[in-house]
C-alpha cells in the first residue's frame, strides 16, 4: 500500500488526501448517528493518511535538497 503511494506525485497525493479525509468525515458522521457498520474502516483510512502525508513530505524533502 505505502508502495503504491510513493508512486504519485504530490498533486495526486495531495488530491487522495482531500478524498480520504473526506470519506473520514463520512465515516464518523455515520458512527456518530449509528449507521456505520465497517467500523474498521476507520482505522485502515486513518493509517492510509498517514501514509500520504509521509510520502509527501518524502518527496517535498527530497526535492528541497534536490533544489539546494
């Protein structure tokens, strides 16, 4: 999974990570009102954002010292 992130450039990470945070939302608006049924879900959304935003700041270090 981390693989396939660091792949992406930094505009299709930064697009996943609005979509994950988005379905986040999603996802505790319907654990809040008890519609959700996948409550694992969560956490494999949770660590993936984790993921981008590592990936991201990878590359962005990366080019930084490219850049210096």
């Amino acid at each position: 999974m981390a693989a396939e992130f660091s792949d992406m450039s930094l505009d299709q990470l930064d697009d996943q990570l609005v979509k994950l945070k988005k379905e986040q939302f999603n996802l505790r608006f319907q654990r809040a009102s008890g519609q959700l049924e996948n409550t694992a879900r969560i956490r494999i959304i949770r660590r993936d954002i984790a993921r981008i935003k590592t990936a991201a700041r990878t590359k962005r270090a990366g080019s930084a010292k490219k850049g210096a």
